[in-house]
C-alpha cells in the first residue's frame, strides 16, 4: 500500500518528467521549422500540404494545454484533494475548476486582443498570465 511519505518523494520525478517532455517536444516543433533563407518560418505549416495548417504557433498552444493539464495532473498526484473553495464568485471551485476558467477567460482575452487590438499577441499572453494567477488566487 503506497503512503503518504512515498508519494511526496516521487512527485518530482512526475514533474521533472512533464517539463523534459515538454521541452523535448517544443525542441522538436522548432527543429521542424522550414527554412528559407538562412531563417525559420514561423508561420509556416510544419506539414506542407497537410490536411490541417499545424504552424508552430498552434503546435505550441496545444503542447502548452498538454503540459498544463499534465502539470494538474502531478499537482494532484502530490497534494491529492485541493480543497474545494468558494471565492469572490460565490460558488465551489476546485483547481481544476479554476484552471477551467483561466483557460476560458485567456481564450476571450487573446480574441478580444485580435479584434480590438491586432496580431501581436505578447501582451495578451502577459494579461492572461495575470488573469489565471488572479483566478487561481481569488476564485
């Protein structure tokens, strides 16, 4: 029967294993970046031809979501339960339910940045960072 002292000192093999993959993963996407010119495409598809665009730009969002979800998944494993809390919305959350909202409410960020603002992205991401430490933290 596995104890509690067991599974705190292999949690962080789990989360060392999530990161590498990530990492590894991530290291890939850009090794298979085209090149034209001496410089890598970003914006090209990984697949020319492919039935679906997968630029590296989307690879990563959904790696990310992968790691995300991977990253729950060991916080779980370490500190089982989370606590269920009500926060500023008055109703029961548990982390997963925050991760939930943070990822929702970065999506409606991102689109309002595009609408409103444009195509650079790099403060919506810093905004949706905020945005899910201030979900995590009050909701």
């Amino acid at each position: 029967m596995e104890t509690i002292a067991t599974r705190k000192n292999r949690w962080p093999v789990a989360l060392v294993a999530v990161l590498v993959i990530y990492v590894v993963a991530a290291g890939l996407l850009v090794s298979a970046l085209p090149v034209e010119d001496g410089k890598r495409d970003w914006f090209a598809p990984l697949i020319p031809g492919g039935w679906m665009a997968w630029s590296f730009p989307t690879a990563m969002f959904f790696l990310t979501i992968f790691a995300l979800l991977s990253l729950m998944a060991v916080w779980e494993y370490a500190r089982p339960g989370g606590n269920p809390r009500v926060g500023i919305l008055r109703f029961e959350t548990t982390r997963g339910d925050r991760l939930f909202v943070s990822l929702l409410g970065s999506a409606y960020i991102h689109l309002g940045w595009l609408g409103l603002v444009g195509t650079n992205l790099w403060w919506a991401v810093a905004l949706s960072v905020v945005y899910a430490i201030g979900v995590f933290r009050y909701v």
